[in-house]
C-alpha cells in the first residue's frame, strides 16, 4: 500500500484555463477507498455536475477491489462531492449563468485518511491559447537548458 496517494488530471491544465479551486470531499463505499489506497483511481475523462442542488464526478473511475466478494462497487459511477452550502451556490450560480464547468484536478487521501478531490471551476480554452501554452513550455524547457549550460 503507498503512504502518499495523488491521483492528477494533467489535462486540465492543458485543456481548461482554471479560474477558482475547491477541495471537496467524496462519497466513497468501502471498497473504493480500498482501491483507492491502492492507487488505482483515473480522474483524466472524469467532470462534475450539479443534480438537484447537490455536486456529483462524473466518469471517474476507481478499479474494482480484487480481494473483495460479490459487494463489489462498479469501476464508473457518479460519486457525490461535499462542499459548504455557500460554495454550492456560488459554484451552481457560475455555472449556469456564465456557462463555466468544473474539472477534477487532484483526488488525494489527506493526513486524517479521507479521500479529497480538489476541484476548479474553469473555462474551456481555444486552440491558440493551447498553441500559445506549448509555445510557453517550450520557452521555458530551453531557458532551464541555457541556464545549466552556465
């Protein structure tokens, strides 16, 4: 079993350009946060969405535990987030009024042993700003290069 668990997205930064960050808690049944323990969790395709006032991710996926019986959880399942009922509305209120999405960036299990899910509310970028983020990387990649040249 690893000590640290830190599951990214690194898409989204690629994809999204992030404007505001939240860390929720997940709803997780016995067997998933076994599973999760062990590592086995992917957050790359996986989005939240509001259903009746109440954050969910959807998409995301935590492998079966192998050494569990038939009480089994599915590896894709919408999975309830929690948050204060402030940052709900707030967060329900951008989405639907300026037409923002939530992206899962990070799911950890933090010192106390709860799962965490850090979530940012972000607006989706263009092809250029994509083109101008690699371009940045690049820049970045050869100045790092000069500078241990010297």
């Amino acid at each position: 079993m690893q000590k640290n668990i830190n599951i990214l997205n690194k898409r989204a930064k690629f994809e999204y350009e992030i404007l505001d960050r939240y860390t929720a808690g997940i709803v997780l049944t016995g067997t998933e946060i076994k599973s999760l323990r062990l590592g086995k969790a992917s957050i790359a395709e996986s989005f939240c969405e509001f259903q009746n006032l109440e954050l969910f991710v959807i998409n995301s996926q935590i492998e079966e535990y192998a050494n569990s019986s038939h009480f089994n959880h599915k590896a894709k399942t919408e999975r309830k987030l929690l948050l204060n009922k402030k940052e709900l509305k707030s967060l329900h209120k951008s989405v639907q009024n300026q037409g923002l999405t939530i992206i899962p960036l990070r799911l950890f299990i933090n010192e106390k042993g709860l799962a965490k899910m850090d979530i940012a509310l972000c607006k989706g970028k263009k092809n250029y700003d994509k083109r101008e983020t690699i371009k940045d990387r690049d820049n970045k990649i050869a100045l790092d290069r000069l500078k241990k040249a010297f």
